[in-house]
C-alpha cells in the first residue's frame, strides 16, 4: 500500500473510513479506479489535485449507490482519488476495496454491451452511431468519452432514466456509463 512498486491490478485501499489514494500514472492510457461495496453500499468517489503547491478537490466522479461494483475513468489532472461513505450515520456500515485497473482490462465494445451500474468499455473503431438504453429506474444518467490517455472528454448523453435514444461515438476511446441500474448499448450497422 503506498508503495512505488504497486502494480495496477493490486488492491490499495481495504476498509470503511474516508480515504484518500494517490493514482498510479499508466504510461499512455487514463487510470480507471474500481471499487468493489458491500452491499448497501453508499459512497462518493472524488478527484483530488494534492502536490506540494496545490490542494483542490474536484467534483465526484461517481456516487455509487447500493452497487457493489463499478468502475470510474480518472481524468489526467487528478493526483488521487478520494473514497468517503456518503452517511456518517448509516446502519449498513460501507466497507470497500479499491484498486486501479489498466484500461486494458475492461470489456471492449464490439457490437452491444449491457451493464448495472457504472462501468467503463474500450472502443478502438471508427466514429459510430449506436442505441442508448437507461432501463433504471428514474434518476439521472450520463455517458462518457474519454481519450484513452484520459486528457480530453465529451458528453456524449445526460440524461433521466428511462431512456432510449441515439448517441454518436467520436471514435477511438474509453466509454464511461455512469447509471444507477440496467443499461444496454448497441451500434448501429
């Protein structure tokens, strides 16, 4: 833990207290944080800018809540990531496991891909059109691009659930879903 040889695959963070971890730099690719709950999770998952001239905390990257999984692209600017149960006073006490995963590692879209909760998809093909479905229940959804180096982003979608709709992919890059429920996402031919 802490330590300069950690590898990307490695758990860094085990437990229920506020946290603060510093992110592994990936030569060419955006860190991608994976947080594994116990059920009844409720957490916040936030990028913070901590070095020696500065300290900001920059807005949450996700608010899982109830998941057990889900994964999150680290934009380039932030230096940690920040894990901090969303109550103080929960009876289902949050704990959680985090390590940071290689954009490598997560599914690639093909042709469809369907999820739970927030989660990160690779996308290597030309730019595309593809069906967007939230089949959650209502709240508020969104989806992401990113380049793969994790220095540029677009909203591709943001939207409440229900939804299904259209939404254009630019191209190369990580697609990240950021909804508390089923999804499904499919290219279009």
């Amino acid at each position: 833990m802490g330590d300069s040889k950690q590898t990307a695959s490695e758990f860094v963070y085990q437990g229920w207290r506020k946290k603060q971890i510093p992110v592994p730099r990936i030569p060419g690719a955006a860190p991608i944080t994976e947080v594994r709950c116990t059920p009844y999770g409720d957490f916040f998952i936030r990028g913070v800018i901590d070095t020696p001239t500065c300290f900001e905390r920059g807005p949450i990257l996700c608010w899982p809540q109830w998941a057990r999984f889900v994964r999150v692209v680290v934009p380039k600017q932030y230096t940690h990531v920040e894990l901090q149960p969303a109550s103080r006073s929960s009876s289902f006490p949050t704990r959680c496991r985090a390590r940071f995963a290689d954009p490598r590692e997560c599914d690639e879209l093909l042709t469809s891909a369907s999820g739970q909760n927030w989660d990160v998809l690779r996308y290597q093909g030309p730019p595309a059109t593809a069906v967007l479905e939230f089949k959650g229940g209502p709240g508020h959804s969104n989806v992401e691009h990113f380049s793969f180096d994790g220095t540029r982003s677009t909203m591709l979608a943001n939207k409440h659930s229900p939804f299904r709709g259209t939404i254009q992919i630019p191209g190369p890059g990580l697609i990240q879903i950021n909804q508390e429920g089923p999804w499904h996402l499919e290219l279009q031919s």
